[in-house]
C-alpha cells in the first residue's frame, strides 16, 4: 500500500523528494547559487550520505545482521529539469501539461515522478532483497535492529539526536520550515509576486486564504491532493490510520486505480495546474530559484541516505 502525506514536510515520505546548512535568517540571494558552490554542497552530502551508511552496516553486523551500505547513484539532471528548477516558464508548462501537480500522473507515467519513484529506487536497493527474504520473527528482529542502528549511525557522522528514522525527517522539515519563513515568506519581492498572483487566482474563482509565498503556490493542488484523499479514503484502507498514528503523519491511502480510471482526475489536475502558473509566471521566475537554493544548503545539512 503506498501512502501519501498530505503535509509537503513528509517529502513524500522520503522522497523527495523534494524538500540547508545555515539556521541563521537574512534574505535569500537574488542569483541562484553558483555552479561550484552547488557542486560542493552535493559532493558533501553525498560523502556524508556514504558516511551514514558505513556506520550503519558496522552497526548491524555487530548485531548480527547482514547490512549493504547503499546510496543511490546521483541521476544527472536532464536539461528540462535544471530549467524546471531556475523557474521557466516554457518548461513548467510543458512539465504541468502532461503530469499537472505530480499527483494522478502518478497512475498513468508510472516510473517517471513522485512515488512510483521511489518506489523504483527501493527495488534497486540491495537491502530490499535481504528484508524480503526474511520470516517474519527475522523481520522484527531485523527492523529493530535497523533503528537503533540507523540512530547511531546518525548521531555519530551527523551528531543529530533521534530515536527513529522519522525524528530525522521531521527535524529536516523543521529547519525548511524556518528557513522558509526567514528567507522565502520574508521577502519583499517574493511577497509582492505572491499578492499578485493570489489577486489573479481569485479572480479565477479559486479561494485564497493565505498569500504567503510557500502557501500560494499550493492554490489548485489541494484540491487534487484533497480529491486524491477522497477516492483513497472511500476505498477503505483503515491501515493508514494506525500508520499516521504511528509515525506522526497525517497521511492517507493512495487510491488503487487504472490509467483509464485516473486520466479523468488528470484532465482536472492539469487545468488547475495550468491555472496556478499562468497567474505565477512571474512568481516562479523568482520563487523558484530561491527554493533551489534553500534545498541545496538544506540537502547538505540534513542528507538523504
């Protein structure tokens, strides 16, 4: 069952994804960073990452577990996708035309964004194959294991304190969220392009109750993420419910659906898509850079491994 948090800070449940050294405030640059500076910062996480993962297997095997430390291979970016992330305006259109938000695209580009994602990058994780093959009282043992290990590990490369992985996601979500409010939600020019398509959007009839930068650009996917919920929820899977209470999520089921099924939902996703950037095309010029930035400084800080 694949689960879906409604909340960005859930990054998609270790994905991505998606989601900074510096804790201190102050504006964002204008420019996006530099290519060495960025360079460095990923090379830096990556080692880290590495790092993590070495710790981890020691600890595991002096547990008695096989463990493969694994970090998957950096894909290089294609040229559509560093043009995604300066904010252009041709390419966001040409991306949001055929997934729309990312979310019922899901269904029918399987293996090409979000969650299906990621849930391809599990497969190529050798440790996959070592969980799956274990019983069921192995699986326990395993798992614990693999927390108190994964704690360790982290608190000796990255001297962070947690007592499970999600306490490490929800401390990396912390910091976005300040870093958010001190360089994104704080800044003049961000502030004003925000109004200004918040003014366009409810002209389109959509409701508008925050015009912050970081919630603005979220006008016209809640209602799919919202509808996504619906269909999910209506299916019945009350397993979700005891796994948001375990981790600390608000998360749902994610709906089971054909391609047919879902291009319906997609056509809809795609119109609220492409009406949220035809009124943030300057928005996203500015807006998007910015938070290219912040993830590659927040990346380096709290690493993906």
């Amino acid at each position: 069952m694949l689960i879906r948090a409604m909340s960005s800070v859930a990054c998609a449940l270790f994905v991505l994804a998606a989601c900074g050294t510096s804790t201190t405030g102050g504006a964002a640059p204008s420019t996006p960073p530099s290519a060495s500076a960025t360079t460095e910062n990923k090379t830096s996480a990556e080692n880290k990452a590495a790092a993590v993962q070495a710790a981890k297997a020691d600890c595991m095997k002096g547990k008695g577990f096989k463990y493969i430390p694994y970090v998957p291979p950096e894909k290089k970016k294609t040229a559509m996708e560093v043009k995604l992330e300066s904010g252009d305006y041709a390419a966001m259109k040409a991306h949001r035309e055929k997934y729309g938000f990312g979310i019922f695209s899901e269904y029918i580009y399987p293996g090409e964004i979000g969650l299906s994602v990621a849930t391809a990058e599990r497969e190529k994780n050798p440790n996959s194959k070592i969980t799956d093959s274990l019983s069921s009282a192995q699986h326990d043992q395993y798992n614990k294991a693999d927390l108190a290990c994964t704690a360790k590990a982290v608190k000796q490369v990255l001297d962070k304190d947690i007592d499970r992985p999600m306490d490490y996601y929800n401390q990396r979500a912390s910091l976005r969220d300040t870093l958010v409010g001190q360089e994104i939600n704080s800044d003049p020019e961000l502030l004003r392009l925000a109004n200004s398509m918040a003014d366009c959007l409810k002209a389109k009839g959509y409701p508008v109750t925050n015009t912050k930068p970081s919630e603005v650009k979220d006008v016209g996917e809640l209602q799919v993420t919202k509808e996504l919920a619906r269909l999910g929820r209506a299916q019945g899977e009350k397993d979700a419910k005891t796994f948001a209470k375990r981790e600390g999520l608000a998360p749902f089921p994610m709906p089971r659906l054909t391609a047919d099924q879902a291009r319906p939902h997609l056509a809809q996703e795609v119109k609220h898509a492409m009406a949220n950037l035809d009124c943030g095309k300057d928005f996203y010029a500015a807006y998007t850079p910015k938070m290219t930035d912040l993830t590659v400084r927040l990346d380096a800080e709290y690493v993906l491994f």
